[in-house]
C-alpha cells in the first residue's frame, strides 16, 4: 500500500492519487530533525517550471494540467467556487439552496390547452348520412325508369317501394348539406309520386255479385295498335276475353257478330248508330251480364252488336263513364274523377 524511496526529492505516492508532498530523506537522520527549515527550503526552492504535478501551493500561473489530475480532496480546498458550502457568497447557480430568492422563484410549466377552451368539432345526428342525398337521386331515377313501363299492380308495388326508399334518404340529409334545401323541394314532389304509385298498387276491391265496381284507379296493357288506335283485352260475363280497339271518340260499347254468337246472346231491339264514314245505320242490341278491366266491373251492360264487316269491338265511354284516361305507350290507366 505505501511505497517510499531512498532518492532525495522523491515523491509520495498513496493508493493511487498523488500526494503532492516533498519528502527530503538523507543518509543522517538526526540532520533532517535538527534542521526543519533546511527541508522546507528545499520544497520552496523548487523551480516554478518544474513538474506539472507539482504542490497545490505552487504559483497559479502552473501549467493548467495539474488540476484536472489533483486529488478530489486536495481540490476541495483550493477553491472556494468549487465548494459552495465554503463560501456561503458563492452564485446560486452553483448552489441554489445557498439564495433565498431561489426558493421562492415561480416553476414555470408548460401550458397545456384547456378541452373546455377548444372548438368541438361539428357533430351529425345519427340519423343524418353524408351520402343520402345521393342515394336518394339514384333510387328516384330507377323508380321513374320502372313507373314508365309498369304495368300490373306489383309493377307499381316495385315503384312505391323505390319512392319510399328514395323518401327516406331525403330526409336524412344534413341540414349542414348544400343540397339540403333541394333535398326539401323533392321531399313534397317525391310524396306525390309516391301515392299515384300506391293508388296503382292497391289492390283489387272485393267482387261483388250485383252493382258495378268502381275502383279509384285501374288500368289495361295496350296489346298492339290498328292505324293507331290502340288494342286491348276485355273479359266478357266473367267467362271470355276478346280483343277491343279503345277510341277515345266512341260513347257506346260495340261488339262484333262473332262475339255475340260466342257468348250465345240474344238481341235485345235495335238502335241507329252513326259510324266512322258518318253514315247512319241500324244495329241490334244486346245485354252483356258484365264487362270487366282490372278490377272495373259493370254490370248488365247495354251494348250494340256491330255490322258484320267489323271484325273487333270498340270500348266506349259508356264503360270508363266518370274516370280520367291517360294513354301511354304501353298502358292506358283510368283514375276515377277527384282522386
């Protein structure tokens, strides 16, 4: 642990750190006692250039190196920067329990934003859909698209379903959407549509045995076209259907003399009709049990049996007496007036 030499002027060495002692040792003992100042005198005239590891009390102007190696303890005691508890003046930056004033700085914290402070973001109702407005138009055009071309009952079950589903988006259009406003004007006419299309689907009232039957709306497919006049199908005594030319201009029903034979009716007097060229003539007469058309049943119905050399019947306005008519390009609908 401890190592000494015998050389003059040697250095101490102790675990390690150096111990920046002079040490004189000579061969007589006794001297070195009897003489103190000798060996101080020999430390003190020491030259300032010497090693760097030279004495703590050595000139400050000594080479920089020797502090970075002195001994902790040896550094301690060399500066009182470097002890605060030493120098009770020292910079609170160094100490800051050594200033009053530190304790009672303020601890600055970084600001966190308030939730109460910040905007909440725009909210839509759980019953609103971005994209409803969109899916509405799309239903709308399909339903428009089948309502031209339908013809039975479920044709227009299949419109007044897409009207509805069409109804639904439109209403779930945000009010924040710039097509909100137009979404509301569709909202009026797509409910229009949405009830001619129920009154088409309704279905058939209940036949009765006596009395005619007069539904709110019926209709009739156009089975092809004569010269322009459109053909369609009546059922005769609920028992057979014959083809009919539909004229618009015709107030009497007419059926054909194979007609009349098939059905096994018997004439029933006559009348004078004016035909199409303006001639007068005089036809037979006949009762029909019933005439029926989707639904629009009449009943012990008066009608005239045609000359010979026409071939189809004509329906007049003697059968749809008190609907409106709207003749399309494949149908002919009938709606009974103010409905």
């Amino acid at each position: 642990m401890w190592k000494f030499s015998t050389y003059p002027g040697s250095l101490l060495i102790m675990s390690g750190i150096l111990a920046l002692s002079s040490v004189g040792c000579s061969g007589d003992s006794s001297e070195s006692s009897a003489n103190p100042s000798t060996s101080q005198s020999v430390s003190q005239s020491a030259s300032p250039s010497g090693s760097p590891v030279a004495s703590p009390s050595a000139s400050p102007s000594a080479s920089p190196v020797a502090s970075p190696v002195a001994s902790p303890v040896a550094s301690t005691s060399a500066s009182p920067a470097a002890n605060p508890s030493a120098n009770p003046s020292a910079s609170p930056a160094a100490n800051p329990s050594a200033s009053p004033s530190a304790k009672l700085a303020p601890v600055l914290k970084p600001k966190l934003a308030l939730a109460s402070k910040v905007a909440p973001s725009p909210t839509v109702s759980p019953s609103a859909n971005p994209e409803a407005y969109n899916r509405a138009i799309d239903i709308a055009m399909g339903a428009s698209t089948i309502s031209k071309s339908a013809v039975s009952r479920d044709d227009w079950k299949l419109v007044a379903n897409s009207w509805q589903q069409a109804i639904d988006f439109l209403k779930q259009v945000p009010a924040s959407s710039p097509q909100h406003a137009v979404a509301k004007t569709k909202l009026s006419q797509y409910q229009r549509f949405l009830a001619d299309a129920k009154q088409k689907s309704a279905p058939l009232p209940k036949k009765n045995t006596v009395g005619d039957v007069n539904p709110s709306f019926f209709s009739i497919p156009i089975k092809g076209r004569r010269n322009g006049t459109p053909i369609i199908e009546v059922s005769f005594n609920n028992q057979r259907k014959f083809d009919m030319l539909f004229d618009t201009g015709a107030t009497i029903t007419l059926i054909p003399e194979s007609i009349a034979l098939s059905l096994q009716l018997k004439p029933q007097g006559s009348t004078i009709v004016t035909v199409a060229d303006g001639a007068a003539i005089v036809v037979s007469k006949t009762i029909l049990k019933s005439m029926e058309i989707d639904g629009r049943v009449k009943r012990n119905m008066s009608v005239v049996v045609a000359p010979p050399a026409m071939e189809e019947g004509l329906l007049g306005q003697d059968f749809y007496e008190g609907y409106d008519i709207a003749i399309k390009e494949n149908i002919i609908e009938f709606r009974r007036y103010g409905q």
